[in-house]
C-alpha cells in the first residue's frame, strides 16, 4: 500500500465484516435466544482478544526494532541469502 494510503480504513473490508457480525447476532438472539447481556459480554470478551492482539503485535515491534538496534551497534548487517551472488 502506497505510504499516503497507510492509514486510510478500507471500508468495503469494514462493511463486509460489520454484515456478517449482524448476521451472527441476529442469529443467536433467534436460535439461541440471548439476552443483551450474553451478547454484550461476547461482544467485551472480542474487544479483549483485539486489545491483546494489538499488546502482542507492538511487543513483536518493539524487538524486532530493538534487534535491528542491536545488529546496528555491532556493525554487521544480515543480508538476505540471495544477495551478492
């Protein structure tokens, strides 16, 4: 994705993934017959497991960047396997 475009939502993934949510809920009120509640604490219990993943994709960043610092200090760069050949 072009460096200006990095931020921009792409809202047709958005909308398809907000549709087949409401078809889900729709469901479980109907089969199921949940009440708001077990729906509000589902709907809690994804927003955790984003938050965690969010926590465990910046940990994964911050290594890499403090390896790349590392690499950096000791003067030697890995360079990939097909290069120079």
């Amino acid at each position: 994705m072009p460096p200006d475009h990095d931020h921009e939502p792409r809202w047709n993934i958005i909308d398809k993934l907000y549709n087949k949510m409401d078809k889900v809920l729709d469901k479980a009120f109907i089969d199921n017959k949940c009440s708001f509640l077990e729906v509000e604490i589902t709907m809690l219990m994804v927003k955790e497991k984003i938050s965690q993943q969010k926590h465990e994709l910046y940990n994964m960043y911050l290594e890499s960047k403090e390896n790349d610092k590392d690499d950096d200090e000791e003067g030697t760069t890995k360079a990939p396997d097909h290069m120079f050949k």
